[in-house]
C-alpha cells in the first residue's frame, strides 16, 4: 500500500498525460472515481487497469452509497436509499436486516469486481429531519435502528470483501448547512452530541476500517471542524471510542473547509488532527498544490498510517461479468427491486 497522504481524481473516462504525471508521484496515495469518470463497466474497467498497471499500491475509491448518491449506474443495480431500510424496519426488522446484509454485499461486489477497493460507505448520521444533504441517505432517526441496520449492511460489504468507511463522523444529520457549499455550525452541547449523533460511531467502531470526518465546526465542543480537530479525532475517536482503522478528510475542496485558510493550510491541519489521508477533489490546481507542499513537507504521519490504509485495500473475488453469476447476484438484486417500490414518508 503506498504511504501517500494525497486521493485526488480524474478529468475523465480516460487518464491524461498530466494525470499520468500526477500518479507517478509518491506523495499520491489514491484516487476517487466520480460519475465523470464512467461511461459502462468495461471502460472503467480499463481504466482501472490502466491505473494498477502504473501504480498497484493506490486506493482506488467511490462514493456508491445508492440513492442519489451512486456514481456508477449504467449496467449497475440502481441501489435504493438508506432509508428505505430504516422505514422497512418499522414495519419488519428481520426482512430489514436481510435486506440490508444482500444490498450491502451487492453494493460492495459489484465496486470489487471493476477493481476499485472501496466505496465511501455506509453513511451513519442519523436523520432528526433536520439536514437536506443527509435526510434520506442515513438510515432513521433512532440511533438503536440505525445501528441495527448498519451493521447488517456492513456485514453484508465484509461479506463481499469491501472494509467499511462510516460518514460523517460524529455526525452531520443534526445540522441544516451543506458542507458542499458552506461551512455548518452545529451548536449543541457534547453530551447532546455523545448520546445522539455519536450512537452509531460508538457501536460500530470496532467494525469500520474507515472513517471520515464531518466539515462541521462544533462550537461548543472544539474551535475547529472535525476533521480539522484532535480533540474529535484523537480524543474522542481514537481513545474514547477505540477506533483502530483509517482516517480520511472529506474533500478539503468543499466549502465547510475553505474557511480555515489555503489548501496547504486545510492539508495541514487536517494531517496535525490525526487524517491518514487527504482528499482534494474537482480542483486540480489546488489538488497539485496539495502535491507540491506534500513534496516540500515530507510526510509527516505515523508510520501507523500506512498500516490502517493497507486495512482499506478490497479482496477481488470476483471480476465482472463474473460476479452477476454468484449464486448470492440473483436474489439480492429481486431485494433491490422490491426496496426501489418502498415508500419513505
């Protein structure tokens, strides 16, 4: 596994001479594929070839959590939103949690199966009805659903050979902001916030490999946003929770995180924090400019990092078409059908 500190992505549905560049620098460790960068299974299949074949070791990643946030689609099963399953709870919890371990294995196998290592999934806020970004991408409202659902959903991705990456650590469902265009504030107290929003960070510690934090600035708890604070990521995450796995930034390009000075600046902070790695995404000046000051730094990470990293890389069972003739493809993608026809109030 590269030691690179640095996920950036791509243009388009095809590297560029440039890009090649970019890639052979040691400080980039991984890239994000985005919907840009995908026309059917076969292109980014050789996509995903041509990349492996000039730099094995990176972390390839997408953001596949279904709903409207699915970046592959065409010749993929259109995944439903995760509250489908915290609403198919209400009524029957044991045909939810089926549901949720199949759609989490298909989910997972299908990603596998192009060579892409992991999606940035599940989401574990919680939905109070609150936050417009979140609402229908975490699973409910109640922390004790939630946490049964993900769990099953996350056994279904292990299942398939995907670790699990939970968002928004330590919750972005509480606030009303897009950390895409602004940056929220989320003014409640800690013990608020520990026996809520955190619920689902709590219990599924032990079981994720990944974890990105929120660009959310909890004011009365820490002066800088998660992902930019040891107290949330090392005091909180680390020590009280326990959590042994990786640390990603979200994108350091939103606008919950421009707040808090250059891009060079947000790398450094977020890395001081205790981030094992740093996505800098749709800006590749400012992508380059993470590279260079990478470059001039050196990397200043434990030597841990790279060991939580190397827990994120997907065991490739199964390549496409291959992986829709497992026995499991079938009856996971007729659950698939069944939940696309489920109503959320």
């Amino acid at each position: 596994m590269s030691s690179g500190a640095l996920m950036l992505d791509l243009e388009g549905s095809h590297l560029r001479r440039e890009e090649m560049h970019l890639l052979a620098q040691a400080e980039v460790g991984g890239v994000i594929f985005f919907a840009r960068n995908y026309e059917d299974p076969q292109q980014l299949m050789r996509l995903v070839h041509e990349i492996r074949r000039r730099r094995p070791d990176l972390l390839l990643a997408v953001d596949q959590e279904g709903g409207r946030v699915q970046r592959l689609r065409e010749g993929f099963q259109i995944l439903p939103e995760m509250a489908v399953f915290g609403a198919l709870y209400e009524r029957s919890p044991e045909e939810a949690l089926t549901a949720a371990h199949r759609v989490g294995w298909l989910m997972a196998s299908e990603v596998l199966a192009l060579g892409i290592d992991i999606s940035f999934a599940p989401v574990l806020d919680l939905n109070p009805g609150v936050s417009e970004i979140i609402g229908h991408r975490a699973v409910h409202a109640d922390p004790t659903i939630a946490i049964a659902v993900l769990q099953a959903y996350i056994a279904g991705m292990q299942a398939a050979g995907m670790a699990a990456t939970g968002k928004h650590f330590p919750g972005h469902g509480s606030v009303a902001a897009d950390s895409h265009l602004d940056l929220p504030i989320d003014h409640r107290s800690w013990a608020e916030i520990e026996q809520y929003d955190l619920q689902p960070f709590k219990a599924l510690a032990s079981v994720l490999r990944g974890v990105m934090p929120a660009h959310v600035l909890y004011a009365q708890v820490d002066e800088r946003p998660a992902g930019f604070s040891s107290f949330w990521l090392q005091d909180v995450l680390r020590t009280r929770l326990g959590y042994q796995g990786a640390i990603l930034s979200d994108d350091l390009s939103m606008r919950g995180a421009v707040h808090y000075g250059s891009v060079q600046e947000r790398t450094d902070l977020a890395i001081a924090a205790g981030c094992d790695m740093v996505l800098v995404c749709n800006d590749r000046a400012a992508a380059e400019q993470t590279l260079a000051h990478l470059q001039r730094q050196g990397d200043r990470r434990n030597a841990a990092a790279t060991q939580r990293l190397q827990g994120l890389r997907g065991h490739f069972r199964m390549h496409w078409p291959a992986q829709q003739q497992h026995p499991d493809y079938a009856a996971a993608c007729q659950c698939v059908q069944r939940l696309r026809a489920e109503r959320i109030n």
